[in-house]
C-alpha cells in the first residue's frame, strides 16, 4: 500500500456539498485540496487550497488541476470520462477509477455488469431508438419506468410510463438519447448501503440505511433500516462483489429495492459518497467522507462503526426558504439535533440546501426527531 503523505494535494472533480466534505475531511488530514468547478460560488470552491473555475472538458483547467495534484477523485458520476485522461497521462492516482465512473454513468453498462455478476435488478430492457419501445413495454408488462441512460438525477431524465404514447412521448421529451426502461417492482422498502474499498481490496461497509423519497428526491434516512439480518447480509455482500468487480477505491453506496419476501434488487451504484451517508458526519466514528479520503489517498479503510444506538438524517431542500429564512433559532428545543449546511447562496425549489441528524434509541425516535425539527423551522410563530 502506497500513501500519499500529508502535503500533498487531492484534486477533486466537483465542487458541490460532496466535494466540499471531502476537502473538509482531507485537509483535517494535513493534505491541501484543489477544486474545480464551473461555479464561481461552488460549495467547495469557499473551503479550497485551490479553486479552478471552467467546465469539466476545458483541456485548459485540466491541466492546471493535473499539474498541481497528487491524486485525483470526482464528487459526482456525471464527470466526463475524457476528463480522467489528462490525470492518467501524468501517471496520478485516479480513484475511482476510470472503470468505475464509465460504468456508473451508464445506466445500460451499470445493470449489464450487475447482472454479469448474478446479481438481480429489477426487469429492464435498453431503449435505443422509438421503434424498441413497443416490444420491451410488452415484455415488462405494458407500463414501467422510462430513464435517460445517462446524466439522470433525483428523479431527473425519468417518467412513469403506462402506455406505449406515454413512452414515446416521454422518449421524445429526452431528446430520443439512449434510455432504459425498468418494470415495476412491488418493494416494499428502499435502503442504501454505504462501503468504502481501499487499494488492498479490503472494504468496509456500514449497517444498512432506509430511505424515503418525496417527487423523486431523498427526503430522510434513518439506520439501521428495519430489515431482516437475512436482507441486510445479501445488501452488504451484493455491495461488496460490486465493489471489487469495479476494483474500486473509495467510498460508494448501492441502493436497493427490499421486496415485502425480503428479496433485494439493486437500483443503482452511485460511485461517490451518497446523500444517505450523511448521517455518519455525527453518528458514525468515521465518516463517509474520511473513509473516501483515506481510500483515496492510499491509507487503508477503517472498521465503519456506528457510536450511536440508531440515527436519522433529514434533508433541508430550497423550499424551506420560500416564505424567508427559516427559523434557526427554534433548533434550540432540539439538542440531539445538528445542523450542516452547504454554503449554497441561492435556495430553490428542490435545491439541497443543508440536512439534519440526530440520534435516538430508536430509528423512529431519531427520525420523529429530524422530520419535528425540520417543521418547526418552516413553521409560523
């Protein structure tokens, strides 16, 4: 194992909340951070050794980021893959690597290695141009969920779609590019497990989160999620053959359907640490963000213990502004109760502003706690 003495500098892809957190952690390490970014204001552009601004293809400020870097990582899987390529021609360590992000920003490619490795996914078939529509709706039962292959996010680039014009009127609107489309599935629960690989292939992986979603969006995660141990075992090995199948280094998390048999399917890999992994910033002994960090820079992963009994994390999105600032203050009544923002200085609808976590000796004691806290920030006097 080779590792990159404090000193050196960790360039990141990114400069959204993500980003920011890995800069926080890196330099808590004695390492400097570089940031590029194509906002001026980015989350960690405020916290950066060293900001870029520029697109993620302007050959200019990737080679300035490569020229002052020691290691590169990426905060979020919509990076260009070509961007790696300055990086990989001055031989720096790229983790993830380049496998990883070119098989986590396809959604074709992303549930084709899944399944090569025996593990279940929902029912899915590629859509590469109108005409493959008809035939993959039927084979799906004639309804299903229709996602651009590429660049979707909290709900973006996907529609239900329950007749053959609600596909093509949805393929339509995506601007005809690559999709799949997925069957429905009846889950009952929807969980995420957090891992983090280090460049010895061991991997670590944290008790498994359940999450709700409101209009597409992570809306709050309490752990451990009310499952099985049966469930969880299959998560946390599923996520583990996923990350050695990528030879990946770092953290990343995969989400899952959890069936009311206790069957679990895989949804997605988000080749980064994830919005659900917020809550180990105060409730874990290392964080999501430590373990990236660590990962990347060549330490070895650490044992991911939880020091609390059970804990939530809920989001602070845009709307929480619309009638003002919130109401800070009355987070007084709530001491089991931390605040995190971003630093972001527009709120808009749907906008990931901040979160908050809490513990409890339950996971619907610490999730009453957040989801009662964050009320009481939007609510009148």
């Amino acid at each position: 194992m080779s590792i990159l003495p404090p000193g050196s500098t960790l360039g990141i892809l990114g400069g959204g909340q993500l980003g920011r957190y890995m800069a926080m952690s890196a330099q808590s390490k004695g390492y400097r951070v570089a940031v590029l970014d194509p906002q001026e204001d980015a989350p960690a552009h405020m916290v950066a050794n060293l900001k870029l601004v520029g697109p993620y293809d302007d050959p200019e400020s990737l080679r300035q980021l490569a020229d002052c870097c020691d290691a590169i990582t990426f905060e979020f899987e919509n990076v260009p893959a070509s961007s790696l390529e300055p990086f990989a021609a001055k031989g720096l360590a790229i983790r993830p690597g380049p496998k990883a992000l070119a098989s986590c920003q396809d959604r074709i490619l992303e549930k084709t290695l899944i399944n090569h490795c025996g593990i279940e996914t929902a029912p899915w078939k590629p859509i590469h141009q109108a005409q493959d529509l008809a035939k993959a709706l039927a084979e799906l039962g004639g309804e299903g969920i229709l996602k651009t292959s590429r660049s979707g996010y909290d709900g973006k680039g996907q529609a239900r779609v329950k007749t053959l014009d609600d596909a093509q009127a949805a393929f339509a609107k995506f601007g005809s590019v690559a999709c799949v489309l997925e069957g429905l599935v009846p889950f009952a629960l929807e969980c995420s497990v957090l891992a983090a690989r280090d460049t010895d292939g061991h991997c670590e992986t944290y008790p498994v989160c359940e999450n709700a979603h409101q209009d597409h969006i992570l809306d709050v995660t309490i752990c451990p999620a009310a499952v099985s141990e049966s469930s969880a075992r299959a998560m946390r090995s599923r996520t583990a053959l996923l990350a050695q199948e990528l030879d990946y280094v770092g953290h990343l998390a995969v989400e899952f359907f959890v069936l009311p048999g206790g069957e679990v399917l895989v949804n997605e890999i988000a080749p980064r640490p994830h919005n659900s992994g917020h809550l180990t910033i105060d409730t874990a002994l290392h964080s999501q963000f430590e373990q990236h960090v660590r990962c990347v820079l060549g330490w070895p992963v650490l044992p991911y213990e939880s020091i609390q009994t059970a804990a939530a994390m809920a989001n602070l999105l845009g709307d929480l502004w619309d009638h003002g600032e919130p109401h800070w203050e009355r987070l007084g009544e709530f001491p089991d109760v931390r605040l995190h923002l971003y630093g972001k200085a527009k709120a808009r609808p749907g906008r990931k502003m901040g979160h908050l976590t809490a513990w409890a000796e339950s996971p619907l004691a610490a999730e009453r706690l957040v989801r009662d806290a964050r009320a009481a920030l939007g609510s009148a006097a």
